[in-house]
C-alpha cells in the first residue's frame, strides 16, 4: 500500500497535479531595493526548482495585478541557481515571479562566488569587492601555477580511470545536468499553478508576459526554448551560441527567435564575448536585439550588493519588454544616457 501512494504522488508530482506547497523560504539582502520586498521559496510540489517572488503574494498581486514570469537557466548548465541569487531576489523584489533551474537551497552565495572570482579574475575591472564587502584579489604567480599542477594531476588521475575502465559500464548523467526543456516544463507548473484554485498561484501569474533567461551555458539553454510562442523576450547574460553546438543548440536556433532579445556582455575579457557578437550579427533582420557590454569579464556583477549593474539593466529591460514602461528604454536605445547612467559601458543596436 505504501509503494502505491508513493508513486501515485511522484505521477502527480511529475504532472503538476499537486498545488503549491512552500516547505521552505529565505529573504536575501533584505528582500531586494524594489518596492515589494522578494522572497526565495522552495515548494514540495516542483522540488527541481527555487522561486523568487514577492513576500505576501497575493497582497501585491491585489494591488498591481498579476505579476509577469521569468523562467531562468544558470551558469555552466548547473543544477544550482545560489550563484545567482542576488540578482534574482533583486528583480523578483520589483514584482516578478521567476523559476530558476534547480532545487531550493540555503548555501552561503558569497562562499559560492569566492572560488570562481579567484580563478577567473576580470583584469579589465578595478576592485573586486564582493556584497558582504569582502575583496577578492587576483591570484599570485604561485597560486595560479599550483591550480594548473593540481588541474593537470586531476586530468592525469581520469585519464588512468578511463582506461582502466573502458569496459565497464558508462556512468549515468551526474546530477549536476540540465536540458533546455526543463525552462518549458517549470512553465507548465506555473500555467498550472496559476489555473489551480488551491493554488498559492492562482490568478497571480502574467502568463501572457514571460521572459527566458540564462547566464553563460543557461544561454544556450534558452535559444534550445526560444521557439515557444508563450515567451516574450530572452535575456542572455554572459553568452553566446556562436559556432559552438551546446546543450543540443547550435547556430540554427536563432533561426527560430521571435521576440526581442537582450544580450548582457561583460566585454573582451568575457569568454562569451567573440560568441555573442556572432549571435548579434546573424540574428534576422526581423528580430529587435540590444547588446550592452560592461569591463567586468564573464562573472558580470552578480556577486555584488543586489546583483550589481547587471541587476539594474535586466530590471529595467524587463519593465519595458514585460511590463509596457517604455521610459525604461532609454538604457538601450540612447547612446547618451546609458553613457550618463554606465559611462564605461558599450551599446549596440539594430531592428528597432
């Protein structure tokens, strides 16, 4: 009887028959700087994801009307979405619900960034201070030859195991993988949730106004969902397809854009820099794209108070391409106020 039940509620887990259930919720930085202070949840009924929204939902849903949606793909493909939780809890405090890829969890964001900031160190920025004010330095000589050694021991040791192993039975996907389609499926549980009268969702959600996004390998990820008519806008922080075939996308996925798409580019020194600018030039002449480039390398300022500029921009791309507030614009199509507001910041724009 028990095995029963038990994989009864795992078939209406997987089919989003259960309604919202928040087991678990954090609020970051005080909830973000927007006027609805942001929550992050967990809910016992979508465990492979993490919302940001607003605190006392239903309130500001009363007030402002349903809230627009973001579904949100993260850096690297990972299953994990802490390292952009200053960003995300930002945005959701100026009136978004947005589903990121992977479980709840109440890991240290600051302990998350500081390896990544050491070994990927952007040498066009200045200082690199970090939201609870600590400043990350570059590595030494010494530091980064032991890295290299360690990276070499490493890619010596799988070797040896390769071999050694080459009969046995391949490894199933390690847990940290994603696929784009997951950015689809969290958006069925919203439409879902929304529909549902027990629901904590219901009736709260835009889903009429929905915006895909992803930082780095997340991009890709986005062009693999672009295609679905429910999504409005894409916002590509820190990536580009290029001529790189990633997570089953390739170039030919901008073929099938059909909204404006905003890359968010952390200038030459971002790994993603050479493919976005290919991204830009191919996109059809049909499609509004708006590239912004910033000196701060492929980590952009995601690990600064309220995710930094790059929370700004997105914020203020989304009110306009979500929410109708055409002043907003003015960060992407006047060359002489996003000088006034990011005096080192560069933009480029076409097909509007």
């Amino acid at each position: 009887m028990k095995k029963v039940l038990l994989t009864a509620m795992m078939v209406a887990m997987s089919v989003g028959m259960i309604d919202a259930q928040t087991e678990k919720r954090q609020v970051v930085e005080e909830g973000g700087t927007g006027p609805f202070k942001s929550e992050v949840v967990g809910d016992a009924s979508c465990p492979g994801f993490t919302v940001y929204r607003p605190q006392n939902l239903k309130e500001v849903v009363a007030k402002q009307g349903a809230l627009p949606v973001i579904v949100y793909a993260n850096g690297a493909c990972f299953n994990n979405n802490v390292e952009m939780r200053l960003l995300l809890s930002e945005v959701a405090s100026y009136g978004y619900v947005a589903a990121a890829i992977g479980p709840y969890d109440e890991a240290d964001v600051m302990a998350q960034w500081r390896g990544v900031l050491k070994s990927a160190y952007p040498e066009t920025k200045g200082d690199v201070v970090m939201a609870n004010g600590e400043k990350i330095l570059p590595m030494t000589a010494e530091e980064k030859k032991a890295q290299q050694e360690e990276q070499a021991r490493q890619r010596e040791q799988a070797a040896k195991a390769a071999k050694k192993n080459k009969k046995a039975k391949q490894p199933e996907t390690p847990p940290f993988r994603t696929y784009p389609k997951m950015l689809l499926e969290v958006l069925d549980w919203l439409t879902e949730q929304n529909a549902a009268q027990g629901s904590e969702y219901y009736h709260c959600l835009a889903l009429d106004h929905v915006a895909a996004m992803g930082q780095s390998c997340g991009g890709a990820q986005v062009l693999g969902v672009a295609y679905d008519p429910r999504i409005k806008t894409c916002v590509m922080l820190n990536s580009g397809i290029g001529d790189m075939e990633m997570m089953g996308t390739t170039k030919e996925n901008l073929k099938n854009l059909h909204t404006p798409m905003f890359y968010m580019i952390g200038g030459p020194g971002d790994i993603a820099y050479a493919n976005a600018q290919k991204d830009y030039e191919r996109i059809a002449d049909n499609i509004p794209v708006v590239m912004l480039n910033s000196k701060d390398g492929h980590s952009g300022t995601y690990y600064e108070k309220y995710g930094g500029n790059y929370a700004k921009a997105v914020v203020k791309w989304l009110d306009w391409q979500l929410k109708g507030q055409v002043g907003q614009s003015a960060l992407f199509l006047d060359d002489e106020y996003l000088k006034m507001k990011f005096p080192e910041w560069q933009g480029v724009r076409k097909n509007w």
